[in-house]
C-alpha cells in the first residue's frame, strides 16, 4: 500500500508516519520508484505497537525507541533483550538504580527461584512495597504467598504464548503484551473485588 494507504488503514497522521519514518522507528517502505514506496502488514504492526506504548502506557518517545530497537536487532540471549523491552516500561526506575531490595527480596521468594535480582522489576517492587507500608498496608506473609502463587500461574500461561522462531516478534508481543494487559489485570481484580463483597453483603443479609 502507498503511504496514504497507511494513513488511511492506522489512523496515524501522515506528518506523524513521515516523522517515525525519519526517526528509525518505522522501517522504510519499499522503493518501487524515485518517490514511490510501498508499505506492508509489518508497518501496521509497528505503529500498532508505537501506538499502544505512547497511548496506553504514556511511555517517552526515547523509551519507545528502544524497545523498537531491541525489537528489530535482538541480543543473542532473548532473555536479556526481554527484560531490557520489559524495563523500559513504566513505572520508571533509574537507569543507574541497584539494590539492595529487601522488601522485595523477601516477596520474590515467594515467586520462584530464578528470578534476577538486580532486575528492573525488583526496584519497582521494592517501591511499591515501600510506599504500601507508608501508609499502613505493608503485605503480609499470607498475602504475599497467595498472590505469588496466582501471578505464577498466570506467568506460566503468558509465556506459553510468547511466539517462538523470531526473537524480534517474541520481544514484541511481550512488551505489547505487559503494556496491554498489566490495566486488564488491575480492572479484573477490582471487579472481582466488587463481586466479592457485594455476595459477602448479600450472604450476611441472609442471615
């Protein structure tokens, strides 16, 4: 499709595809002319992805620029380059940041035994601990233990899913993937919050 078929096909303004362009995040079309390219499905792709990171997850155009770029040239070791696109990620934690963590160290036990713990998402645990216990809601043992057990499960079903054979595309849907669906999990858990007390109001009236 010609440029304006992208336009036409994303809802992106032509003057914001011609600047993503310029800037590397959109790779060029295909020259078939002096001033002609044709652009395909994988440009869609990509500002489906640009878009969801600047609209849904409010990230900084420099951070989108790097999860494009470990998308379209990958470390060697996915893993790296997985959680280098996942870290890029908000909340943000400074680039510099290193531990210790002990809140956080002391929940990601919990978790599992193979988790990395100078990892981006160690700090923003151990900043979202911090400031539970702030207010007087530090997490329990037993909260702690039954949250791990279900983010497990729900963690072993997400990386079933993640595609094999292209680590660019595996870096893509994860990232799409945390973005989209980390807001799905928090609306979830507020609904089943409502349902819970709403039958616990309805069961004590019973009575």
């Amino acid at each position: 499709m010609r440029i304006s078929g992208l336009v036409e096909r994303t809802g992106v303004p032509l003057a914001t595809v011609k600047y993503y362009l310029r800037e590397g995040l959109l790779p060029p079309g295909r020259a078939v002319g002096a001033k002609l390219s044709l652009y395909g499905e994988e440009h869609v792709r990509r500002l489906a992805l640009i878009r969801a990171l600047r609209d849904t997850a409010n990230l900084p155009l420099a951070r989108v620029r790097t999860i494009v770029a470990l998308i379209d040239e990958p470390a060697d070791d996915l893993l790296e380059s997985l959680g280098r696109a996942v870290a890029a990620l908000p909340p943000a934690v400074a680039d510099d940041r290193q531990g210790p963590y002990p809140r956080a160290e002391g929940v990601a036990r919990e978790i599992g035994p193979a988790i990395d713990p100078g990892s981006t998402a160690m700090a923003q645990l151990e900043d979202a601990l911090a400031a539970a216990e702030s207010v007087g809601l530090g997490i329990s043992a037993e909260r702690a233990r039954l949250y791990a057990q279900h983010l497990r499960a729900m963690a072993e079903f997400d990386i079933a899913q993640v595609p094999t054979g292209d680590r660019g595309r595996a870096i893509e849907y994860s990232v799409l993937g945390t973005a989209i669906y980390e807001p799905v999990i928090a609306a979830m858990r507020r609904l089943a919050h409502q349902d819970v007390a709403r039958s616990a109001r309805d069961d004590a009236g019973d009575r």
